[in-house]
C-alpha cells in the first residue's frame, strides 16, 4: 500500500554503525527519508531545537501582537471520515484509528517565527515548507535501551478537576490502553524484556489559546541484538508511529487514508537526533505546513468505538494553537 524507502534506511543504519551523528526525517508513510550529517544542517536550511540538541543560537525577541485565527471545516464535513472510521469499528476492522485534518488558518507570525518562540520538547523549522512544535517522544535509545513515551489524551485544563477528569474519563482511558498495548507489541519486535515504567503520567501544556492536559506512558525494552546500532532497521519495523495511526496497524492504515481524504505528508512523521551513541526522536504532531501562500495546522484524535462526534470535532479544534505565551 505505500513504498518503504529501503536504501535511505541502510544508510541511516551503516552511519549509526559507524557511530557518526545525523539528523533524519521521515514522513508519515516512510516513503521519504532524509539524512543530514551534522555539518550539513545548517545549510540545509532546517533549524532543530531538541532538548538534546539544538542547531539555535539565539532567541530573538517577538515586537508584535500576535494574530491567530483558524477556519475549521464544518461539523458536518468532519462527520464523514468520522462516519467511516467508525463503521470500520463496528464492523471490527480496527479498534482505534487516528483522524485527522488540515485546518486553514491566518497568523501574522511566520514559519519562523513559530519557531523560534514556541515552547516545546520538540521543535523543527523545515525550509520555510512545515514547523512543528511536537510535545511527543517518538522512542529513545540510551546505552541499549530502547523506551518508548505514547502520549493519547488532551483535555481543556481550565475544566473543573481536569487532570482527574482526564484519568478517569473511560473513552480517554480505553483509548490511552490501546495504544500502550500497541507500542508495548511494536517495541517487543526490535527488544526484549519489554515492561511498562509509567503509566498515564499528565503533563500539563501551556499555549495562546487555552492550557491543555495530555496523558502519556513509559514503555521499555532492551534491544535485540540483531538491532544494536541500526537506527534505520528499527526506524523501518517500528513506523508509521502506532499512536498517530491505530491498531492493528495495517487495516488502520486503510481505512485512515480513506476516512481523511488528503495527503498527511510530512505531518505525524518521525524525526530524530543520533548523536553517534543514542538516539532522541519525535513524532511530527502539532503541525503547520504552508501550501502555496496558504497555511494549514494539522491535527486530530484516536477514535474507538466510544467516540462522539461533538467530542472529536471539539478535540481536533483545541489543538490548533501555538504555545506561545
């Protein structure tokens, strides 16, 4: 159903043999791969600010009053790929699929911009095409450990005991098992003695628009022998990302390119930092990509069986926002 790039994942994996550092991007069907040696990021017109690594050398300072305004579709549009997903639940083809969709909007802050003052674990600055500003760990590898953080779950944090709400909330929580069993699987392909450290741990997110609660987990695993030292072998058993997708992966894969109708891209793919001895990488969430002059924020939700359409609608339009404050 979509072309691997098998070549650009033995390159990553002869360089991480190697132990020399790059930075890699990989879009959500893993049909583009792309690799940058440390001394060719800079001219690649990419900008990264990782918590481990970061290609930034000074904040600038922001002299104006941000604008934001989103024009998401109607609900009524929004219903159909709904419609479809869940009919595929009901009929058992898939337990959770990832929706999502593109959402036009107007800002007078430029790719860069966001950039440079968005807050988040994760932000990268692609060649005046896409930013991000990701709160969400992909997997990192450490001495031979391999650990994973799903992260299924936001709510509006101004509601009323909202981090409790979060936790107990049983479509949420369902959702949250979901995926921890679903990555638990994935890790146990490339490691063994794979374990759950943490479970439904709440981060709080602050933005412009409104503060979110997100729900995360720790998985992990010690890698396989056979996948010591090859980012790009467990890079190609491990993706598309079971937390922006679903379960079980394939069938999934279907029905979430059906239900949407438009091209993810680049948006909940993965990219990472090697450093020459671990690994920090991330999935591509929180999202702006520029078609034309047009910007679009890319965002949704995981959908089961208990999903209501209001709720979703609602989920996909709090998380067009820019942590900036």
């Amino acid at each position: 159903m979509f072309s691997v790039n098998h070549q650009k994942f033995m390159e990553m994996d002869e360089l991480s043999l190697q132990k020399v550092p790059y930075f890699f991007v990989i879009d959500f069907l893993t049909e583009n791969v792309e690799i940058y040696l440390e001394n060719e990021i800079e001219k690649s017109g990419l900008l990264i600010d990782f918590q481990t690594f970061s290609t930034t050398k000074n904040k600038q300072e922001l002299h104006k009053k941000i604008e934001w305004k989103s024009f998401p579709e109607t609900l009524e549009s929004f219903k159909s790929g709904f419609d479809k997903v869940q009919e595929n639940i009901r009929l058992g083809n898939s337990y959770l699929t990832n929706y999502t969709r593109k959402t036009r909007i107007e800002t007078n802050l430029t790719l860069e911009e966001i950039f440079y003052h968005s807050n988040a674990k994760y932000k990268v600055f692609y060649k005046d095409f896409f930013v991000f500003f990701s709160p969400e760990t992909f997997v990192k590898i450490i001495d031979g450990k391999i650990l994973t953080y799903p992260m299924k779950g936001t709510i509006d944090a101004s509601l009323e005991n909202a981090a409790e709400a979060l936790k107990n909330d049983k479509k949420e929580k369902a959702e949250h098992y979901t995926v921890v069993d679903l990555l638990r699987n994935d890790l146990s392909m490339v490691a063994d003695e794979v374990k759950v450290d943490k479970f439904q741990h709440i981060d709080f997110i602050k933005t412009q628009q409104k503060d979110l609660y997100a729900m995360s987990s720790e998985i992990s695993g010690n890698l396989k022998t056979e996948f010591r030292g090859k980012v790009g072998s467990i890079m190609k058993k491990l993706l598309p990302a079971g937390s922006i997708l679903g379960a079980p992966k394939p069938k999934t894969l279907e029905i979430t390119l059906n239900a949407e109708g438009y091209d993810r891209g680049y948006y909940t793919g993965v990219c990472g930092w090697f450093d020459g001895e671990n690994l920090d990488s991330c999935v591509m969430i929180r999202f702006i990509e520029k078609e034309n002059s047009t910007l679009y924020f890319k965002s949704g939700g995981g959908i089961t069986h208990m999903s209501k359409l209001e709720d979703e609608y609602q989920e996909m339009k709090n998380k067009i926002y820019v942590p900036i404050h």
